[in-house]
C-alpha cells in the first residue's frame, strides 16, 4: 500500500499493478479478458516485491513491461507509440491511486477527527477497502472520460505517430514517472508527515495534468503547422498540375486544329492527282484523325464530368506520367457527373498515394495497365485504382507504418493514407485482391 503501511499492503501494490495493465490495454486497444489471468500473475509477482522494496516496484514494474514489449517487436526495437501507452498508464494510476489515498484518509478524518499515520493504521479495515473502492470508481471516471473524447485523443496519436513525436513524448512521459518516484520513494525513506506528502503529491498532481494539457497544446500546434505547410505545398503542386495540364490541352487543341487545316488544304491537291498511292495516303491521314478524335473523347476529355479541376488536373497529370512510362492507364466513368462536395485536398492526397504507388509498382511487370474507375450513388462516391499483381502481398499489413514491397523504400505513402481517413468521417478505404489484382478503393461519404 502506498504512504500507509498496513497488513493489506500486497492487495494494494496487486491492484495498482493490475489497473495499470488494464489501462495499457484499453490504450493498446488490446483488451481481452482471457489476459486476466496473465495480468494477474504479473501484478502479484510484482506486488509481492513491493514489500520489500518500498515504491520503488512500480518503476520495475514499467521497466519490466517494456522490456517484454521490446522482446515481442521483431526487430528488437521498442514501439514508442506503445511505450507511451505503457507509461502514460503507469502516471495516471499512480495519480488516481495517490487521490483515493487522501480521500480516504480525508474520510476517516471527518469520522474520528483524527489526522495521522497511527489512526490510519488503527482503521485499516476500512481505510484500505475504501482507498481501494475509491481507486476503482475514479479509474471509471477516467476510462468514460477518454471514451467521451475518444476520437480526439485517436487524432493526436495518429498525429504523434504522423510527425514522429513519439520519442519526444515518450521521454517526457517517463522523466514525469520517474520524478513521481523519486517523490513517492523519498517520503518513505525520511518518513514525511502524510500531510505534507499529500500537499507534495497534489502538488506534483497539478503540475503533472497540466504538462499533459500543454504537451497536447503542443502536438495542436505543431501538427497545424505542418499541415500549413503541407497544405502550401499541395496548393503549389495543384497550381503546377494546372499549368501542365492547361499547357497540355492547348497543345492538342493547336495540334487538332492545325492538323485539321492541313487536311483540309491537302484535299483538294489530292483530288487533282491521278496517283492512288496519294489518295490511299491521304485516306489513312484521315482514319489515323478520326481515331484520334475517339481516343480523345474516350480518355481524357470524360474527366470533364468530375465536378473538380484539382481532381481533374491531378489525373491528367498522372495519365501522361504513365502514358510516358509505357503504362496504359484506364478511366472508367460510367457517369457524366460527379460531384465531389468537400475533402478536394485530402482526396488528391489519397488518390495521388494510390496512383503514384499503382505506376511505381506495375514499371517492374509485364502487364503494364492501370485502371481508375468511379463509381456513384446517392450517398457515396468510390474511386478505384486496380494493378495486377505479380507477388502476394499482405493486405493486412500494408497501411501500417513503413510497410513496403519496394526495397530502400520507407513506405510512409499508405500509412499516411490510414491517418487521413481515421481522422475523417466521410472517407474510408477497401483493399481487395480479386483475380490478382489489387484493387484499393476510397469511398467518399457525400451526405
């Protein structure tokens, strides 16, 4: 039992430990109840320890998971998202558990009117269930509380993982855990009045919650700062897809229209000639124009019924940096409008990640062909990139951090599509694998 020795003291070391697992899994989003037993044996090994060892356990304790967390990565290397979980469950154990302490030392003040270690220890029979209860029903409060801001606490976590905070914050975390102990092991050993332990200790308290509120403040600002900046540059990547394609399509525009002229002046001096093999030239002329009037109609000039220039840009863009890599990229639209109503740069991201990689990766196959297919209805806009496949690949695997088929490569591309869409409620993805063919899909949620 922490600050107060009594008889109950494993029961209370055991429970610290236990909550403090529970609330590693709840962070993980790894909780099963089968762990219990584990967990249990864990936390008993370690609470037993604790009797001769003062407070000092907990920090073993952390050190402890986190070396079998180390041991379980393969390499053996240590996931700081899931080290902060680790210690971030530790700190708000040992501040829930150091409250629930002084409440019930507060309680049994108001019934005796007693304040010392002496008269806690006379009614530990109830001070220790008490503190224990207590513990229980604020680490309920706790977890509702993070349910309740659930989706907010997600995106500052993607946003850790995104901008690689996470050795910043686990560092900052543990110092708080180890300040914590100095604090706890210190009163022990020069045996501090509880009274001016406890004004210590909510004092740290205070001092702790508002590192975390700052730490977040930080992560806020941060993250707008870079996405300012990835939004700039994205606003200039746009402009420069614009000015491609403007300059592309005026191109064609001059060459059709010059070509056509050329025809036509042709014509007449054809007629007057008696050669054939002019006149089948000529002819051939002809054909080749009229089926470069259908590609046209066929390919690009159907991405007019995308209700977005920067989408329609941005495909143009990726059609001829395909076509100039001998790849053929196909446009299925089946409709002549689509109306994409909001998330433009986020779609452009998504999209521009799924084609850069499709093109990327069919250069090193046969089958060079690309399909890009929309697909609506009244609620949702889908946008399919499909590639074949010349080696199985993991679709279980793909979106996490790092995960790539391309050697020297860092594979940050899908990952960053996952922190797009977790943090929207309008996008989603599907990755499918159907005749060896992968197909990825963005749905957008349009109402």
């Amino acid at each position: 039992m922490i600050y107060i020795q009594t008889n109950l003291s494993p029961l209370g070391n055991v429970f610290i430990l236990f909550a403090t697992l529970q609330l590693v899994h709840f962070f993980m989003h790894d909780f099963r109840y089968y762990y219990w037993v584990n967990d249990l044996i864990l936390s008993t090994a370690f609470g037993i320890l604790g009797l001769y060892t003062n407070n000092s356990f907990i920090l073993f304790f952390v050190l402890a998971l986190l070396a079998i967390h180390i041991f379980k990565n393969t390499p053996h290397t240590i996931n700081y998202n899931n080290g902060i979980s680790i210690v971030l469950a530790a700190n708000i154990q040992l501040t829930l558990f150091s409250l629930s302490t002084y409440l019930a030392s507060f309680f049994i003040y108001l019934q005796t009117g007693i304040w010392s270690t002496d008269n806690m220890m006379l009614h530990q029979n109830i001070f220790a269930p008490l503190t224990l209860l207590i513990n229980f029903i604020l680490l309920c409060v706790s977890v509702a509380f993070i349910n309740k801001y659930e989706k907010q606490i997600r995106h500052v976590r993607h946003n850790i993982v995104r901008y690689q905070l996470g050795k910043r914050i686990f560092i900052m975390l543990f110092t708080l855990l180890l300040a914590f102990m100095v604090i706890l092991v210190i009163s022990d050993i020069e045996n501090i009045n509880p009274l001016i332990q406890m004004g210590i200790l909510l004092t740290f308290t205070v001092m702790t919650i508002s590192t975390y509120w700052q730490t977040i403040i930080f992560i806020q600002s941060f993250t707008m700062r870079k996405e300012a900046s990835e939004a700039t540059e994205r606003i200039k990547e746009l402009d420069d897809y614009l000015t491609s394609s403007q300059q592309q399509n005026e191109d064609l525009r001059k060459f059709k229209h010059d070509f056509q002229n050329i025809m036509l002046s042709l014509g007449q001096v054809v007629d007057d000639q008696s050669s054939e093999e002019i006149k089948r030239y000529y002819h051939e002329l002809m054909n080749q124009q009229n089926s470069f009037k259908n590609v046209q109609t066929h390919s690009l000039l159907e991405l007019q019924a995308i209700k977005s220039k920067p989408i329609q840009s941005l495909l143009t863009q990726k059609y001829f940096m395909a076509k100039s890599k001998g790849i053929k990229l196909n446009l299925e639209l089946t409709s002549d409008n689509y109306e994409i109503k909001k998330n433009d740069l986020s779609i452009i991201r998504i999209v521009g990640i799924l084609l850069d990689n499709a093109i990327e990766y069919v250069q090193g196959i046969e089958n060079k062909v690309i399909t890009c297919a929309f697909l609506k209805s009244s609620e949702t806009l889908e946008i399919t990139i499909a590639n074949p496949l010349q080696n199985n690949i993991d679709i279980n695997q793909i979106f996490q951090n790092g995960y790539s088929t391309k050697h020297e490569h860092q594979g940050y591309g899908l990952a960053n599509i996952k922190n797009i869409t977790d943090s929207s409620d309008t996008l989603f993805t599907d990755t499918q694998i159907i005749k060896n063919n992968l197909m990825m899909t963005l749905i957008i949620l349009q109402k």
